[in-house]
C-alpha cells in the first residue's frame, strides 16, 4: 500500500472506515464494485481515482460536485488547508 494518509489527526489507509462507501451508496452490484478501482484502492476517496465502474459501465462523467459521494465526504482543501498532510512509511 502507498503512504499513510492523515486528514485532520485521522489515518486514512482505508479512507471508507466509518463511511457508507461508494459502491454501497450507488447500489452497485458485488459483481461490478470487487472489480471497480475504487474498491480496490481504499486508501483513496472515488473522486481522486480514474477509471471507476462509475465512468466505465454507467458512463457517468467525473462531474464530482454532483455527486452524492463527493457531497457527503470531501473536505475542500481551501476550507481546511491544514487538515490533509501526508506521511512517508517508515521503515
């Protein structure tokens, strides 16, 4: 897995814990999200991953502020310019 993430004091390794995730909230079929990539990168929130199922079998455009998913958990930058920063592994 790449870097941990930290947002606001909170690991994001697994961005979707405590969260409704996406495929759950789009009611996409466990045939489809298992090989959607933003299953596949949980570190990671939809809207920063390309190519989801989303784009691909439904043709929705990455028009994010639209979307319900984008709506309910993105956290502007300019809202919160401290709240994201990142953190190398170690070894």
């Amino acid at each position: 897995m790449g870097p941990d993430y930290y947002q606001g004091g909170i690991d994001m390794s697994n961005f979707w814990d405590g969260k409704e995730p996406c495929w759950i909230i789009l009611n996409c079929s466990k045939y489809v999200y298992k090989d959607c990539p933003a299953y596949l990168y949980l570190e990671r929130p939809c809207w920063e991953i390309a190519y989801t199922k989303c784009e691909i079998l439904l043709g929705i455009k990455k028009d994010c502020k639209s979307c319900k998913v984008f709506k309910r958990y993105h956290i502007s930058r300019a809202d919160y310019p401290s709240a994201i920063s990142f953190k190398k592994n170690s070894p």
